[in-house]
C-alpha cells in the first residue's frame, strides 16, 4: 500500500512539472498549474500512472500497455475532472470546442496523449528504472539540504554576539554588562571564525549536530514504520 501511495504523490509532482512545461512553452495565461490549494501535485497524473502501473502486468506488449493505460487514464480524468466540477465546484482542464469532447472533461486527443505517457511510464521511466535514480537524487539533494541547515542552525544558536544566540544574553545577562560585551562584536566573530575554521569547534558542535540528526532519523523510521505495508 505504501508503495502505491508514494506512486501517486511521485507522479503527481511530476505531472505537475510537466503541467508548468506545457504552461510555459504554450504561453497559457493559467501558469499555476496545481490541482490542490498548497501542494504542488496533479493527483489526475498521480491516479492515471497507478491504473497504468497496475494494469500492465497483466497483458503483453506495448500495445496492451498503450490501450489498457490510455483507457485507464482517461477513465481516471473524467472521474476526477466530474468529482472537481460537480462536488468542489472548480476546473482546472476544459476542453470545450475540441473534436469528441465529453462534457469538457476528456476528448480524444488527450486521450491520445495518455497513450503516449502510458507508454513512457512503463517501458522508459520504469523500465530503466528513471523513477528510482530520481528518486535517489532527490534523496541526497535532501539529506545535504537537512545537514547544512542543521549545522547552519546549530551554529547560528552559539550565544556569541552578532549570532541569534547572542539574544540569549539579553535575557540573561544585565543590560550593562550585555551592552560592554556587544562593543567587542567584532573581535568576538573574528575569534569564532577562527575555532571555526582551525576546527576547534568540531567537537561540540558536531556532537550536537550529531544529535539532532539522529533524532530526525528515528523520528522518521518512526513515520516509515506507519506508512509500511
């Protein structure tokens, strides 16, 4: 279950990429491509890949893929482009005035286009395993993003003046004694970046660094542990 589940939030993100593409390219005034308030997600991208997923298998050739998913797809799009006009009373795709139009909702071009991703999907992006790099990029983007703003963070918190820290003396120490400390500002940071960089501030702020990283993993196993099938 996991596992479909991270399928539609993946490829609902991408879909939302190719959305602002075809925004872009197209010049179409709508450029706020999502189909959610916050999220950057086309959940019609993310249902139609899990049906195309799940169907393949069960036939052979890329013929059997092309049918089954741009069927799937387009069932996929008329239901939830339905469930957007009638129930949440919005629309984000119209295709009113196109050959074939159902209600605005599919037409056969772009059914003739889920073919096509249908085909991509299955035989290009999940057969060399595209998905899985990406994913694995990402990955590490992230992780280099978390480390660096936690060291970034742990650093910045030193109770040493110009630091955010350093607010903490305002709090702590009496206003004279904080204001005769703050005129040796500079001479302080300069001492900082001097243990900074010779490395003796490796210790306690890798311990601590150390520390929260650790917390962040156990606290996401945690979440993982939820989520696992």
């Amino acid at each position: 279950m996991a596992r479909w589940l991270w399928y539609f939030y993946w490829y609902s993100f991408l879909g939302f990429l190719l959305e602002v593409a075809f925004a872009r390219i197209s010049g179409h005034p709508k450029r706020d491509r999502k189909c959610l308030l916050l999220l950057p997600l086309c959940p019609v991208y993310g249902l139609g890949a899990c049906l195309i997923l799940w169907l393949a298998p069960l036939g052979r050739g890329p013929l059997w893929v092309a049918v089954s998913g741009g069927l799937a797809a387009t069932g996929a799009e008329l239901v939830l482009g339905a469930f957007y006009r009638d129930v949440l009373g919005v629309k984000f795709w119209d295709y009113q005035g196109m050959p074939g139009s159902l209600g605005g909702l599919v037409c056969p071009v772009f059914s003739l286009c889920w073919t096509v991703l249908a085909l991509v999907l299955v035989v290009v992006i999940k057969g060399l395993n595209l998905a899985g790099l990406l994913g694995v990029g990402l990955y590490l983007a992230l992780a280099i993003v978390l480390q660096t703003t936690v060291h970034l963070a742990v650093f910045n918190m030193i109770p040493i003046p110009p630091l955010d820290g350093s607010r903490l003396l305002t709090a702590l120490l009496p206003d004279r004694l904080y204001y005769a400390l703050m005129r040796y500002e500079r001479v302080i940071m300069a001492v900082l970046l001097l243990a900074l960089f010779t490395g003796l501030l490796d210790l306690p702020l890798g311990g601590i660094t150390g520390a929260i990283l650790w917390g962040l993993d156990k606290l996401t196993f945690f979440l993982g542990t939820i989520w696992a099938p």
